[in-house]
C-alpha cells in the first residue's frame, strides 16, 4: 500500500485520526509494505507545529509497529525549508521576515521559542528548544519520491524544465505552469503533490496529469490523504 498525506500546516489534532485511519486500513489481508509519504507544509499557521512534526517524525510506522514494515518518507515543502535552514543555520534575515508573513509566529511559539527572541537569534533559539529526533527528519527531507508511475511531490514540477532537472526552489514552491499547463503535458507520470489549495476546498483535485491532496486543513478543518494499492486509489479525510 502506498499513501500520501497533504499539507497539515500545524493540525495535528487532525494528523493524528488520519495516521490511525491509514494504520487500520493497511491492517488488511494482502498489504506486506507500506510507504508513506508526508507531503510537506508540516508547520505554520496551525497551533500545533511541535505536535505534528513528533506525528510525522514517528510516521505511520508508530501506528503499525511491528506489524508491518513501513517505509516513512517526508518531503520537503516551502515553510518547512525555513525551519530546516534554521537547524542548518543558513536561515537569513530576509527568509525570517518572508516566514513571518507566512505564519510563522505560530510555529515559533509551538516550538517554545522564548517571546521577544530577535530575528538573528532565532536560528540558534530553534535549534536549542525543539528535540533532537525532530530536527534531524527535518534536515532529512527529500526534494520528491518517485514510485512507479507516481511523482510525489510538495508543490509540483515544471513542465518546462527536463524531468530529472527540477530544482528544490521549483519543486516546493511552483504553482503555474505546473497546475495548469499551456502545454500538453510531456511526462508519463502522474504527480501526486499539495501546496495549492483548490476550489472546492474540501475536496481533493483530480486532473490528468495531477493529483491535489491540499484541502487547507488549517482553514476547512479537513486534511486529506489518498491510499494506493495495485491501479486503484481512494481518498481518506480526517474532520474536525
């Protein structure tokens, strides 16, 4: 079985329901291995960036346990990149005033950076409050996971661009070209991504050469993730 999970932007009180969700539904005869993708945009907005980054740290494999083995992966969205820069300290001024703009004050808050703490300091205030296990699967995320005929991805990719040349900067944050191309598109694979919530918020968005699994949980309350076994898909949805 192979699912993804899109972005929870700090909704653990939904991550949690939808990793037990995804760990009941592998407990089925046939499932021998289970990948599980975070898409990214684990943090920011939401009130509970610590709490979902421990979720997503543990991954499904803390749900199964020894029940089966689970291949965990997280990948790479543009807010978590300025938390990975800050565990990096290669966090600079500019993208602490852009991550501010972005949501980022819930997130300092959640990861018990003292208030009042200065833009300069706050690289090194990061690293000394959050846990240990935590900054290291954030410095692990990966750009993009391909599986068979699947890209999983953050963003998107840009059509323009060769397959195996798309850039961290494209792939955590590229909107159009990529959600609406102008030209047919050129791969054979279908991108399972997040990033940009569509109309209807709630919903997943289906096309061609994409799949959507941003629901805008920090707004709709609605987190959405999409389960894969064989050439059959379905959607799981966590509400509250």
């Amino acid at each position: 079985m192979i699912c993804a999970i899109g972005d929870v932007h700090g909704r653990a009180d939904l991550l949690d329901p939808l990793l037990e969700t995804l760990a009941d539904d592998a407990r089925v005869p046939g499932v021998s291995h289970v990948t599980c993708v975070f898409l990214g945009d684990l943090i920011d907005r939401g009130d509970q960036s610590l709490e979902a980054l421990g979720l997503a740290a543990g991954g499904l494999g803390a749900y199964l346990g020894d029940r089966l083995p689970v291949d965990d992966v997280l990948l790479l969205g543009n807010h978590d990149a300025w938390l990975k820069a800050a565990f990096e300290d290669t966090l600079t001024p500019e993208m602490v005033d852009l991550w501010a703009a972005n949501g980022g004050q819930p997130t300092w808050r959640s990861l018990r950076v003292p208030p009042m703490t200065p833009p300069g300091k706050l690289a090194d205030a990061l690293r000394k409050s959050v846990p240990d296990f935590v900054q290291e699967a954030v410095r692990g995320m990966q750009g993009c996971r391909q599986i068979g005929d699947y890209l999983f991805v953050h963003a998107g990719i840009d059509p323009r661009r060769p397959f195996d040349d798309q850039p961290l900067e494209v792939v955590t944050w590229i909107r159009d070209p990529f959600l609406h191309p102008a030209e047919p598109w050129p791969f054979d694979t279908v991108v399972i991504h997040g990033h940009s919530p569509e109309d209807p918020l709630e919903e997943p968005t289906v096309e061609r050469h994409r799949i959507n699994l941003d629901t805008g949980a920090v707004f709709t309350g609605v987190l959405t993730a999409i389960e894969m076994r064989n050439d059959l898909y379905r959607f799981v949805q966590a509400k509250g």
